[in-house]
C-alpha cells in the first residue's frame, strides 16, 4: 500500500529571540504513491523539518502538505517516521518495543501476528524476546524499522537511519530497505546525507540548497535495481550531484 504526496510551497521560519529564522524557502515537490526519493542538502538547510510537518508532528508556517489527497494536519499511522537513533525502550524486549504503536492506538488485540511477520521482515524473528542492549547497533536499527512497518504506512519517512552505523552494517541495511520497499510498496521518502546512498535507493535524488532550502536540482535515477556502486552512470550522478552541493571531487568533472 502507497500513497501520493505533494508538498506545495512550504515555507517555514523558527522563531527566536533574535528574530526569526528561515529555515525552509517555497519548497514544492510531487512525490507519485509507491515512489521513493531522497532529500539532500547541508546539514542544518531544514530536511528534518520537512519530513516532521510530512509527519504532521508539526505545521509549516505557509504551504500544505497534501496526502493521499487530505492535507496533513496531524499525525497518523499511514504516514510513519523513522529517526536516526533507534531510541529503543531498555525495558522492553524487542517484541513489546515493536508493538508499541499499536499498543499506544489501543489496535493490538488479534493483531499480534502483526508484529510476529514484521520482525521476519527485518530478519529478527530470533530476537522477539531480546532486550535492546543484547542487540548490535544494526539489529537495533532493523528493529525501530519494524517497529515502523508494524504500522503498515503508506508513507515511510526516513530521517538518516543508518547514519550512525558503520559502513559495512550500514550497506546491507541499505539493501534490506530496499528489499522491504519492493516488497511493501509504500512511498518513501529518505534524508540522508550520502549521496551514494540516495543514488543506490532513489527513483530521484533532491538537492536542496543552504538554509532557508529551497530546491536546487532535482536528478531523476534512471537504473534499475538493485544498483552497482562502480556503474559508471551512478558514478557519474554522483559527481553531478555533489557538483550541485559545491563539493566537487578533486580531479574530477561532472558530465
């Protein structure tokens, strides 16, 4: 299950005592139902803010966000948002950490199984009655991922999930959301600060500029999956991209 969204002018100011802080300036994007894209930019430009008013955790100063046809005014299971930190409860083995959306809508009951095929999903079907701190930090991540698609969303947004995680624990995850998105079906939407990572996983890769963001470029990934990191038109976008972000590689030009 999918669903469209479309993000139409938003703009967005932080107020503080200073004075108020542009963080987001007249971004539109149309995302299709079952899509994924990523959302570049410096640290700090307001991707985080756009994914959370996606969420409907917050409202932008101006603009909508349309889902599915309604504009977000509040969150809701069909649009889930995962963050970088797993933020696990300690207390509660991974089964019970998982459920805890359902639980906290009162949607448990008869829906156990639920969670049972969400944690095969993730390939910690072995784990249901772990604690987080017997999990690595990948199996953590694996675990805040289904404690999301427990929910079945429409709209999975990803804030940086895999940032903390080393490389190598970090590219199979990459693979395995991907294996979970053919699967599943939902839109998703992805802020990293990779670019290989948003080339590997995206149908588009959004560049965004310096706070306030506004849209820079948008790069449309037309190779199929799964990817190769060494193809030579991924290597290419790449540079393309990080052209666009004013980090050229050294010795190296953009086609």
């Amino acid at each position: 299950m999918s669903m469209d969204l479309s993000i139409r002018n938003v703009s967005h100011s932080f107020a503080l005592q200073g004075g108020p802080l542009p963080v987001l300036d007249d971004i539109s994007l149309d995302i299709p139902a079952g899509s994924f894209i990523s959302l570049l930019g410096p640290s700090g430009c307001g991707k985080s803010t756009l994914l959370r008013f996606i969420a409907g955790l917050e409202l932008p100063g101006r603009g909508d966000i349309i889902a599915g046809g309604a504009p977000v005014r509040a969150p809701g299971p069909s649009r889930i948002l995962a963050f970088q930190d797993a933020t696990l409860f300690p207390w509660a083995t991974v089964w019970n950490n998982v459920a805890t959306g359902l639980a906290a809508r009162h949607e448990l009951k008869g829906r156990e199984s639920l969670i049972d095929d969400a944690l095969e999903l993730v390939r910690l079907g072995g784990f249901a009655k772990a604690y987080p701190h017997q999990l690595s930090g990948g199996m953590a991540q694996r675990a805040a991922l289904a404690r999301a698609l427990v929910n079945e969303p429409q709209i999975l947004l990803l804030d940086e999930p895999f940032g903390k995680l080393d490389a190598l624990t970090r590219m199979g995850l990459q693979e395995e959301l991907l294996a979970i998105w053919k699967r599943t079906g939902f839109t998703g939407v992805l802020v990293t600060h990779d670019v290989e990572e948003a080339l590997l996983l995206s149908g588009r890769v959004v560049v965004l500029s310096d706070r306030p963001a506004r849209v820079l470029r948008i790069f449309d990934v037309q190779r199929p999956l799964p990817r190769r990191r060494d193809d030579p038109a991924i290597v290419s976008l790449r540079i393309e991209i990080l052209t666009a972000l004013g980090h050229a590689p050294a010795g190296e030009v953009a086609a």
